[in-house]
C-alpha cells in the first residue's frame, strides 16, 4: 500500500473512530530529524562500564530525559521526537528502544526493589530483580538498525521513509473501536496484548518482540505509572506494525463502522468524551 493510500485510509479511520489526532509512526533512521524534542549528549553508558564500576550514575542523571515525555512534546507541537546512543535520556528507553545492549543490571533493581542499604527504595513495580531480569532477557529488543529511533505524525512520513510502527493515542471509547477492528482483521481472539512494560516498551520493544516472531499483535499499553505523567488522562497507546495496520484500514468497508450497529452508540459516547475534555474542534 502506497503511503498516500495509508494517509487516506487513516483518515477514514479516523472519523470511523471519532479521533482528532492523527498517529504517530516510528522508524529507524540515521538522519536526524530537524527542530525534534530528545535528549541531550549524555555520559557513557555500558554493562562493561557498569561490571567495572565505572559508570558514572550522577553524570548520566544529568542528562535524565523520558522517550515518553520528548513524545508528549512532539504531540503538542505536531513534530518529532528521537532517541539514539548518545542522546539516550534514559537507561531503559535506551534499551527499549534498541539503543544499547545488553540492559544495565542497574534497572533490574531501580524498577523492583532498589538496593539493600542504599537510599535506591526502587519503584517496586516487579517483586525482586531477578523478576525485572526475566523481563529483560524476555523483551530483547532487536539491535538497531539506524542511530535513530523517531517518532513523529504519520502525515509527516514519505514514500521513501515509511514508519515500522503506527501508535494510537487515544480513550477507552476510542480503543473499543481499534480493538475491535484489530480482532475483526485478524480474526485472533488474543490478538491484542498488554505485557508489563514502560511507555516506550509498550510502543517500541514488545511492537518489535512479536514483529520479530512473525505474530500479528496489537500491544495495548500506558500502564506505567513513571509514564502517565505524560499522557492524557484516561489515555493509553495502541500500536501495531505497518503491515497489520495496511490490513486494517483495508477491512475498513466490511467492518463494523460500515453498518448501523452498536459502534454508532458508542461513537456519541466519543463524542461526549471529547466535548467533556474540551477537544472538540
């Protein structure tokens, strides 16, 4: 599918869903995006440096810059956000978003339980760190193929640049309407999943986790408290790879927004959401 048709398709999409803003897509590239919201040069970071001890946290602190928050940035302002090696901002998103491997042991402990006797309590959102380690191996992101992972409108993409991934940012009404038109698709009960994750995990690592085994998933995701700070309220992330959401926005006609059914009940109650939000036009 042409890129032009995808744009048109979402546009469809879009009023069949009632949502006023379009979605993102992610690429790999090594071409920095101009005016673009990302973290600035950090301090090294390696599982080399960390085993020796060498790695310097507070310097690496200084430099603290969520993917999620450069992302809710780029949405305001209708432009793109970035990470890479060097302008990594956060030592998970780096490997989330395939910036570095192997992950920092660090992480295994700040997200679960911290470190005994240290003033690092951890944000206890995985029991212990051999849980958060599971997790880790589990996820293992791909190497990057380009130094840039961008995330930016999908109008803003070209024939010669098309996005891997496509990121809804959208309401529970809303996600009624993708879930079912993913289900509808590909005819999978299970084809949406939410697996523990951060923001990024859910829109970059987990995408590539299933891409790479050949399974058509939907990954339904915000679930991360550290992340909902930057998100709407009520909001989550619906990604899926290109190649499922071509699938999608040609089932369109046969779906269930093509018929008088009960999706035109739901599709006032997203009307209401955005009239109570203040987001109608």
């Amino acid at each position: 599918m042409s890129l032009q048709s995808v744009l048109d398709g979402t546009a469809a999409f879009l009023d069949h869903l009632g949502l006023n803003e379009e979605p993102f897509g992610i690429h790999y590239t090594d071409a920095k995006p101009e005016n673009a919201f990302g973290p600035k040069t950090g301090a090294p970071i390696s599982r080399e440096l960390e085993d020796r001890r060498e790695l310097d946290f507070q310097a690496v602190l200084k430099t603290f810059s969520c993917v999620m928050g450069n992302i809710w940035l780029a949405r305001k302002k209708h432009g793109a956000a970035f990470i890479s090696p060097e302008e990594y901002g956060c030592m998970g998103g780096a490997y989330y978003c395939s910036m570095m491997k192997p992950h920092l042991r660090f992480i295994e402990h700040y997200v679960s339980t911290g470190y005994e006797g240290s003033p690092v309590h951890g944000e206890r959102y995985m029991p212990n760190p051999d849980a958060m380690r599971e997790f880790m191996l589990r996820v293992d992101p791909r190497e990057a193929p380009a130094k840039y992972c961008v995330f930016k409108p999908l109008s803003q993409f070209t024939e010669d640049d098309k996005p891997e991934f496509v990121i809804f940012f959208a309401r529970p009404e809303v996600l009624t309407g993708l879930f079912t038109h993913t289900v509808f698709t590909t005819g999978d009960m299970e084809c949406v999943v939410s697996p523990f994750g951060a923001g990024c995990t859910s829109m970059v690592g987990w995408p590539l986790y299933y891409k790479e085994r050949g399974q058509e998933k939907a990954v339904l995701g915000g679930l991360d408290p550290s992340a909902r700070k930057f998100m709407k309220t009520d909001e989550m992330t619906f990604t899926v790879s290109l190649e499922l959401y071509e699938k999608m926005l040609a089932a369109l006609p046969e779906s269930m927004f093509s018929v008088d059914g009960a999706w035109r009940q739901v599709r006032k109650k997203v009307e209401r959401s955005a009239k109570t939000w203040g987001e109608t036009e």
